[in-house]
C-alpha cells in the first residue's frame, strides 16, 4: 500500500494536541487524552491503532464532539467542534461498535428519520435512501424492524444511518468487532470504495490485520499519547529496523517503546 | 456534497419526536397501559362499586322494610293491651306508620306457653303484662313493659325495631290521653311544626354519588395518566442508551435540548392519549354503570357536566405534561431500561401519593394549592365536582385556579426538560460513572463545591429532621434550642459533607476577612467584622420595627408562643447561657449550613456576578422557609441576603457569623433595655412583653445608620482578588 501524500489543504479530520481529564468516580483524575494530534484527507483512511485504554474512543469522541476536549482542538471539513458542533455533525458519519439500532423501526425508517434530521428534503431523502438500501445489500430487510435483522445487517444498518446525509468525513470506532469475519470483509470493501469516491476515514480497530493493507496511514496511541505515525512501511522501518514483518510486530514495539533496529533496543 | 445542509430546529424536534413515537406505538407495553388498562380498570372499578352498592342498599332497603311480627302476650293486663294495641294499628295510617310492622299477630297465651313459644322461635317478642298495667298507664307513672326476645335464633334488628316504633306509637297515644285528662289541648305536646313549603315543587331526584366518588376517579385518573409516561419515558432516553442509539441522535445536526424536547413530545403524546382514554373510559363506564347501581342512587354528571369535563382534561393536560418531563428526568440518569424502571417506579408511588393527597380534606383549588405538582390539578378538577355548585357558573370562579395550576406545571415541566437536557448531555452521565443509577446512591468523587441539589439536600433533611423533632422537642427552650440546631442543622451538614467530599476551606470560605495588607490582618479584619456586627445590629431593629408596624401585636399562635418561650429562657436563665443558645449557637451553626455549605454550592465556581447574585437571594429564600414562621419570613430573608451579601463581599464566614451574632443579640439586649429581664411580665402575656419592646423611632434612625456605616466598613474592607 503506497503512502498517499497528506496535503494541508485537503485535511478535512484534524486533531490538534487534544486533551482530555476528567474524575473518575472514585475521585481520582483521569488522563485519557494527552495531546493526540493528527489529520486525515478527502480520499484517505487512516488507522487509529492502541491498546483497552490507549485513548482511541476518548479521541473519537472528542473529534465527533460527544466530549468536550480538555484542551486542544478537533474540526471537521473546517468546522471546529467547540465552536459549531452542529457543523461537525452535518459533515460527520460515526459509528461505533456499541451503536446500535432502534428494534422497532425498519432500517428505511431510520434512514429517513436520519435524513431529515440533516435538512434533506423529500426527494433527495428517497434517492438517497434507494441508494444506500441498495450500496448496503439491504434489499430483502428494508422493511423489516431492524430488532429482526442479524448483527452484519444490523451494522450495515448504523454504517447506512452514518452515512445518510452523505457526509466528507468517516469515523469508525471498532465497527467490525460485533461482526464475523465475513461481515468485517463486505464493511471495509464498503469503506475502500468511500475512500475512492473521496470520503476522509477514520477507523480505529483492534483487529490489525483487517486493515493493514487497506489504510492509508496509521497512528498508535499509548496511554493517551500518539507514539508513532506513518504509513505502514515507514512504522516497519522505524520500528522493525526495515525488517520486514506484520504491522502487528511494529504495533508492540511501539507501545512497548523499543525499536528494533538491527535487533537492539535503543 | 449536502452535508452542509440542515434542518430547522423544529423540523428536527418533530423529526425527533416521529421517530419516538413510532418506536412507542409499536410497543405493546405501551399500547396496554395507554388503551387496555383504562378501558378495564374503569369497568371493573365501577361493576364492583355498583354492586357493592346494590348489595348494601337492597339490604338497607330490606331493613327498613315492614314485615309481619308474631306478638304473644301474658299476664292478667294481656288483653287490654292486645286491644289498644289492635286499635293502635287499626286507625294508623299513613306517616303516622312510619317504622311500623306490615302487621302484628298478637295471641294472648299463659306464661308457660309463651315462654315455650319464645324457646322454640314460633313467636318474634314475648310481652309480659302485669296485672295494674292498664291502670297504671292512665295514670301518671311510668310503666314498665319487659319484653323477652327469642333464645335459640338471634333476633333480626328490624323485629325489635319495628316494636319499638309500635311501642312510642303506644306512649305517644297515652300521652295524649293523660294530657287530655288534665285539660290541656294536644298542641302542649306539639310546639313546632316546620313545614317545607316547596317540597312538592321538585321531584326528589336520586343522590348522585358521583361527587363522593369524583376524588378517587380523579386521583385513580391521575396515576393512570403519569402510568402512561412510564414505558415510553424509560424506552426514550435509558433504552436508546441500553441499544446504543442514544449516541447516533447525539451526533444529529441538532442541540441536546432539540432532542429532549422532541422525546418529550413523543412521550407527551402518549401520556395525552392515555389522558383521553382514560377520560373517554370514565364516560362511558358511568354511562353504562347506571344499569347496575340501584334506584336510588345515580352516577350523572351534576349540571355543567361538559364544563367540569372541559376543566379536568385542561388541568389534566398540566399533569400530562408534567408526568411526562418527570419520567423523562428521572430515567435519564439510567443507563438500562431495567435501571431506569427501578428508579421510576419509587418516583411513580410518591407522585401517586402526592395526588392521593389532593383529596385530603381542606384541600381546596382556591388557593396555592393548585400550584402544586400533581395535587394541584386533581384540586382544581374536583371543585368541579363537588356538589351542586359546579356547572357554568362555576367556570369564572375556576379560571384562576386553572390558569396557575397550568402554569405552574408549565413551568416546573420547563425546568424539568432544561434539568433533562443538562444531564443527558453531562459526559459522566453518558460515558462515565457508576454503570447503574444506583450510582446515585453511590458516595460520589471529591469535587471542590457541592453541586446544588447538594446545596440544597441538607436543608430537606434538616425541615424533616424539624418535623420529627417538634414531636418530643421540650417547652424549655434551654433543651429544645441545642436540640434542633443539633438535629436540623448540624447533622444534615455533617452528613452531606461527609458523603460529598469537598474542599473545606473553599466550601465554608475558612479565611480572614478583607485583604492582606503591609500592616497585616489586624485593621482590615477588625473593620469587616465591626462593619458586620453594625449591619447585623441595625437589620434586627430595622426588622423587629417593621414587624411591629405591620403587625402591631397581632401575632400567630406560633410566633406568640415562640415569644413567650424566649422571653421565659431569657427571664429564667442565666444571661450568660441565654445568650449562648440564642445569638452563639445559631450564628455559627446556621452560617455554617446557608453562608458556607448552602451559597457556596449555589454561586459555583468559577463566580460570574449574575450567578452570585442569584446565589445570594436563593440562599436567602432558603433560610426564610427554614425559619417555618411565615410572618418572620420577610425578616429573615434580608438578614440571609445581607448575610450572604457580607460573604461574597469578604470572602470569609467571620463577618456573615458576628453579623448574625449581633442580630441575635440585639434581642436579648433590646429586651434588657426595655425594662430589664427581671421587670418582665410572668409568661402567658405576650402582649405585654411586645410592648415593652416597642421601638422607639431614634432606634430606627440608628439603626439606619449603623447598616449604612456597616455596610460602608464592610465594602472598604472587601476583597479585591476578584473573588466575589
């Protein structure tokens, strides 16, 4: 997978030293969140790799603004999240693994509901509605409450409501863990063809080796902080010494904080 | 690209609101409790009332009914009597039989076969009539007639009763006969006679029950209506959260307070359609019921029946409304439906009690009764059922009442969805903190203020701990004074700064007054605290002056009997322990609770000076209420605002606690003045004693002075950091 360029003007995800604290309930401060920075262009999509606890959901969140950041700044296609989170959101799809769907409504419903809820007027709701029915294979349950779909359906349900309002910008907290590996297969097909037709992505997963060769760039976080960026070759020369290995190998280095050049711990 | 488009907030609010209410109609919890429940609930209410009904009345009704009694008599008087008695009935007619027997057997027989008459239950009464019987009737004695009742069956009441009538119809013709012996007309016994001249006029109509029982059909209404806001409160916000959709409207072009208005809506709607069932379901139940409730009793409407109608569904839809934002605040906090039903479910019984309430007697709609939550409107529709008065008009007088109960539900529903809003949103509530909303019950993290409800919940549990104390609280003030500053006010304090940590310093503004100076602490501190000590003076005279002008000496029972208290501590006591109990102990403990706990949560931090302000006159309304004497209130409000005035502007709890010191004091001082604590009048004359503490109009020209200067002392020795 070649590095594509990331070029300023085109950044449309941006994170700049977020920071996120907070009480945990036994009074003890938290540090999820300490100065992650970084961005992601029309057309790319970039891995947000770490560890239970790293800080990827609190970043997520921070940048889809469900959370205010301690400090720092996240924006969207140029809408700050502080300033105009309702901008953000007209310009967001998120979606989570724990995102879920309304049991009792028919995926059309909650397409619709979605769509108007972005200001789309009847018209362009029912095109876009026959459009993502069709681009999500959910021809044969649109009608059906979604409480009786399988999880794949389910998921591709949430990506369709993410989706709806056909947003620039993609983000995607672990959305292939509720997923076997053939629903995990279509979604990120789905995904690669968003990036081609110019979506800005954002996924963060645990499964390494689901997106290895499908994201543009990666960044692992550690305890709150970015520990290494880049594109997967040059993680594996920072990180691996050049050798050439799993992204998997050069993930452990890194959060472990040893590189392996020539085989010795700097 | 569209993505920059976006819908108007309303269109995103019905949007909201369509969805919801989708997702509730094809629930059938809710279908159940919205059309099923009312639709059974009025019926079989109704059905068991009307033949409970039915059953007591038809046996009243065979009670009162004549039958036939079997009379057997004996002794040597036994046939006279059995012929007056048979003339008796023979020439009653009429009104004059009311109570009678349809007819009474009488045989004459000897004592032994009476008595096996009576054994075996062949006869009702068993008569023994002495010989001289007769005679001594005409003449002027009273006589007595024993009568034996059945031994093997338990006699019937109305057998007895019906004797009886026979036996006052017997006494009323001898007495007539006596009279008429002594010359005097039958009017001596008859000196009134009263007479309805318009009896005829209206057909008596049959007792409406529906005004006795319109209280419990409205309070049932009301918990019927609030039942229909459960499940589609609880699958509004804690079930979006249980299936991971709550997230997916948080990230919608639109603000937090758009979708809690829009789920309330939804939820709104269906409690308005259980309201409408349940009303239609009343209707028809008592349209129906009249088949089944007996003759004499109806269940129709009195006149203006589409008025009080009219009336219920309007204030109801204040309930609605009500009931609605309730549910909805209260399952925000949860993070599961299961949760949420645990934590509304104790909500639902105290709002029921609330409405149960309503129909206490005294409650009555004229009055600020109809402002409060849920009593309020089951007032206000039940004076339009009480009695003969409703109807038309009765319209004008219940449109005050009306308007301020839907008004203030309006209102507090407001407050409610902006509460709602605040914390749907609140992060901690969302991604963080105790997974249950048991985690309300979970001792909470350090913080360095307490939250408001926080600033509040002592002063709750201190007016409860009040009302439990003043149960076994002593007369003697010396007892009951260290009793309820311990009970109300220091362990409510203790116990809730206990729970929630909190930075002490900070909370009870532990610091000098008036800033630092090259010279040191001394000048400024020893200025603010005079400058307090002059306003706390003055306020006090100010305050006692303008009660004495308001109210001369017409106090309530309590403020007299407070007084009276006062006065006999301040009389029997050392001057000394006195003015421990009086000025000390309250200056320190209440400032503790409202100057430090109470204004610190309130104003918040960091201070803006609109929210300190707020700060400031909320505490202070606080400590009016907890003070319980409404006349007092007035008074205690200014002394809590330039309390609280005092703190903000200093910084520190000193000058709020001599203020309130000096206040105090000025009692017992006014009074030494006033004639010395020795000079005063025995207790029981209160009026005595107000009036030797009258106040001179020099006093109040001082006392305007000295608040004026303490105020001036204060401001100059304030604190210029920014704090306030």
């Amino acid at each position: 997978m070649q590095s594509a360029p990331v070029d300023d003007s085109r950044t449309v995800i941006e994170a700049v030293d977020l920071v996120k604290h907070y009480t945990a309930s036994d009074g003890g401060g938290v540090r999820a969140v300490e100065g992650v920075s970084l961005a992601v262009a029309a057309g790319e999509m970039v891995g947000l790799l770490g560890a239970n606890g790293a800080g990827k959901t609190t970043t997520l969140r921070m940048l889809a603004t469900l959370l205010r950041p301690t400090s720092g700044s996240a924006s969207i296609a140029g809408c700050d999240s502080q300033r105009d989170p309702v901008g953000v959101r007209r310009r967001l799809g998120y979606l989570s693994a724990t995102t879920g769907v309304p049991d009792r409504l028919t995926p059309r419903e909650i397409f619709a509901s979605f769509a108007t809820l972005h200001g789309l007027d009847a018209a362009e709701r029912d095109d876009r509605i026959a459009r993502l029915v069709t681009a999500l294979d959910l021809g044969s349950c649109a009608d059906r409450p979604a409480g009786r779909l399988s999880s794949g359906q389910r998921q591709r349900v949430s990506l369709g409501r993410a989706l709806v309002h056909d947003p620039p910008a993609i983000i995607l907290d672990e959305p292939t863990s509720a997923l076997d590996v053939v629903g995990a297969r279509d979604l990120l097909a789905l995904l690669a063809d968003l990036r081609a037709q110019g979506s800005a992505i954002l996924i963060s997963t645990h499964r390494l080796h689901e997106i290895e060769h499908r994201c543009d760039r990666f960044v692992i976080l550690h305890a709150g902080r970015v520990v290494a960026k880049g594109t997967r070759a040059e993680l594996l020369a920072a990180w691996l010494g050049g050798r050439n290995g799993e992204l998997e190998e050069a993930f452990f280095a890194a959060i472990e904080g040893r590189r392996l050049a020539d085989g010795v711990p700097s | 690209m569209n993505a920059a488009q976006g819908s108007s907030r309303l269109q995103a609010v019905l949007a909201i609101a369509r969805r919801d209410l989708l997702e509730f109609v094809r629930d059938r919890r809710t279908l159940f409790i919205t059309l099923l429940l009312p639709m059974a609930t009025y019926p079989i209410m109704a059905l068991s009332t009307a033949l409970g009904l039915r059953a007591a009345s038809s046996e009243i009704e065979a009670q009162q009914a004549p039958t036939k009694i079997a009379v057997v008599l004996s002794g040597e008087d036994a046939p006279a009597l059995a012929t007056r008695l048979a003339e008796l009935d023979r020439t009653r007619t009429g009104h004059d039989r009311d109570g009678w027997p349809a007819k009474i057997e009488m045989a004459v027989v000897p004592p032994p076969e009476a008595r096996a008459l009576i054994d075996r239950g062949d006869a009702d009464l068993w008569v023994e009539v002495e010989s001289g019987f007769i005679r001594a009737l005409d003449a002027t004695a009273t006589v007595v007639l024993p009568v034996s009742l059945p031994a093997g069956r338990p006699t019937e009441r109305r057998v007895r009763e019906q004797f009886e009538s026979v036996a006052k119809s017997l006494a009323q013709d001898v007495r007539q006969r006596r009279i008429a012996r002594a010359g005097l007309p039958a009017s001596v016994l008859a000196p009134l006679d009263v007479v309805f001249k318009d009896e005829n006029r209206l057909p008596h109509p049959p007792r409406s029950i529906l005004s006795t029982l319109a209280g419990g059909v409205l309070v049932l209404l009301a918990v019927l209506t609030l039942t229909g806001a459960f499940y589609p409160a609880i699958d509004a916000i804690a079930g979006e959260k249980e299936r991971g959709t709550i997230e997916t409207l948080l990230i919608a072009p639109c603000s937090v307070q758009d979708i809690v208005h829009g789920k309330f809506l939804a939820v709104f709607a269906v409690t308005l359609a259980t309201l409408v069932v349940n009303v239609l379901s009343i209707a028809a139940t008592a349209a129906v019921s009249k088949r089944f409730l007996p003759g004499s009793i109806s269940m129709t409407l009195p006149d203006g029946a589409a008025a009080a109608l009219i009336v219920t569904v309007l204030a109801f839809t204040g309930l609605a409304a009500l009931a609605a934002a309730t549910c909805l605040a209260v399952t925000t906090a949860s993070k599961t439906g299961k949760e949420a039903q645990n934590t509304l479910t104790p909500v639902i019984l105290l709002v029921s009690a609330l409405a149960g309430a309503a129909i206490l007697p005294g409650m009555r709609a004229d009055s600020a009764l109809a402002a409060l939550p849920f009593a309020g409107q089951v007032v206000v529709a039940r004076s339009m059922f009480a009695g003969g008065e409703a109807g038309p008009d009765a319209l004008p007088e219940i449109a005050g009442p009306l308007a301020l109960t839907l008004v203030a539900a309006g209102l507090l529903t407001w407050l409610l969805l902006r509460a709602t809003a605040t914390l749907l949103a609140d992060e901690d509530t969302l991604f963080r903190g105790p997974d249950t909303a048991t985690g309300a019950f979970a001792r909470p993290g350090y913080r360095p203020l307490p939250s408001m409800l926080q600033g509040v919940a002592p002063i709750v549990l201190g007016l409860a701990a009040l009302w439990y104390v003043q149960g076994f609280s002593p007369d003697d003030l010396a007892l009951a004074i260290p009793l309820q500053q311990a009970a109300a006010v220091l362990a409510p304090l203790a116990l809730v700064a206990w729970w929630q940590r909190v930075d002490l310093r900070q909370t009870f503004a532990i610091a000098w007054p008036g800033p630092s100076t090259r010279h040191g602490r001394v000048w400024p501190v020893t200025t603010a605290l005079t400058g307090a000590a002059l306003c706390g003076a003055g306020v006090f005279v100010l305050g006692a002056a303008a009660l004495l002008a308001a109210r001369g000496t017409g106090f309530s029972e309590e403020a007299r009997h407070l007084t009276e208290r006062l006065i006999s501590l301040m009389r029997d006591r050392p001057t000394g322990l006195a003015w421990c109990l009086i000025a000390l102990v309250p200056a320190v403990c209440e400032e503790l609770l409202f100057r430090g706990w109470t204004l610190s949560a309130f104003a918040g931090a960091p201070r803006s000076p609109a929210r300190t302000a707020w700060a400031v006159i909320a505490q202070a309304a606080c400590f009016a209420i907890f003070h319980l004497l409404p006349e007092r209130m007035p008074q205690t409000f200014l002394l809590g605002a330039v309390l609280g005035w005092m703190t903000v502007v200093s910084g520190s709890l000193l000058p709020a606690m001599v203020a309130h010191l000096a206040h105090n004091s000025m009692a017992i001082l006014l009074v030494s003045l006033a004639g010395g604590l020795s000079g005063l009048p025995p207790s029981g004359k209160t009026d005595d004693a107000v009036a030797l503490v009258g106040i001179p109009p020099w006093a109040v020209v001082a006392a305007v002075g000295a608040v004026i200067l303490g105020a001036l002392l204060l401001w100059s020795s304030r604190r210029r950091d920014g704090s306030e």
